[in-house]
C-alpha cells in the first residue's frame, strides 16, 4: 500500500479508525476493533489520503447520527483479490434500510452457490458501513455474523429502519 493516513476518531457508539490512501478509503476499524498500524511506504500520507481520511470521518459521524444514508468517499480495493472485490462492490448497492441473504448476495455477484464464500468475505470485509456487511443476514431469518459483533449488527440495522426479524413476506422481497 501506498503511504496510509490513519485517522482515529470518537464516535456516539466508539472509538473508530479509518485508514486512507491517495485512492481512497483502505480500511474502516469499528468501535472494539483493533488498529494495527498500515505501513507506509515512503515518508508522510498524501495530502489525497487526509482529505480522505477527513471525509470518511465526517460521513460516518453523519452516518452514525442519523444524517447520511450514501458516502462519497472513493474506497481503495486494490489489495483485495478480484472475486472478494466483486462481492464487495454487489454489497455495496445494497440499499440503507434493507437487507439480504448471503446466498442473494452471492447470486447477485454472479456467483450462485458461494453464499459461504459471501459469508467469509463479508467477514474479513475491510470498510464495513461504506460496504454494509450488516446489511447481509442468514437465510433463515437469523442476523448472520457480523465482524463488529451480533449486538452492533442491531444497532445498525435499528439506526437504519431496517425490519427484524424479518417475516416470510418481506424476506421474498430481498
């Protein structure tokens, strides 16, 4: 990775980190998560990668406000592998508020049949909230996992006015 721009932050719900590049947005610490420190390479971030790093912050402190329902802040995905890159970016259209199966999310990438691998991936996904991994739940009618933990995973979906759990009706609709 190009020089990163580390960026931590308190929010209402934490203490949260963002991680930038001169591309954009490289990686998202959630409150409780840790920071391991992305190593530069070559002496001090981009004047790009803090005015991205100064972005993500204010978007997501909107975001976590009730404020803000879409970011515009550019992600950096050049270090995650193309079919990882692809399901990312299908989750990514998921819209504020609802939800779907990993299995949906999976067939919507053009993979049916890898809804574990959707699952793996939303697990390790390195921007959640601007790549709503929380928004992606079990087939069943279960949340799924979620890398910030099951109770966070709530307390987005409850900020966002999605339905849970969802009912037979609803869950055809996703």
């Amino acid at each position: 990775m190009k020089t990163a721009a580390v960026k931590t932050f308190s929010t209402p719900w934490g203490p949260m980190a963002v991680v930038t590049s001169a591309e954009g947005l490289v990686r998202i610490v959630l409150p409780g998560g840790k920071l391991d420190r992305e190593k530069g390479q070559g002496g001090p971030p981009s004047c790009r990668a803090g005015a991205y790093a100064r972005c993500a912050r204010r978007e997501i402190l909107e975001y976590l406000r009730g404020r803000r329902r879409a970011f515009t802040v550019p992600l950096d995905l050049a270090a995650v592998p193309p079919f990882s890159r692809r399901i990312l970016l299908a989750a990514r259209r998921i819209p504020y508020g609802a939800t779907v199966t990993y299995g949906r999310l999976a067939r919507r990438a053009g993979s049916p049949g890898a809804a574990r691998a959707v699952g793996q991936i939303m697990a390790r996904n390195p921007v959640p909230l601007l790549v709503p991994c929380h928004r992606v739940v079990a087939s069943g009618g279960g949340l799924g996992g979620f890398a910030g933990g099951l109770a966070l995973k709530r307390r987005l979906l409850a900020l966002e006015g999605a339905q849970w759990p969802r009912t037979e009706k609803s869950r055809r609709k996703t």
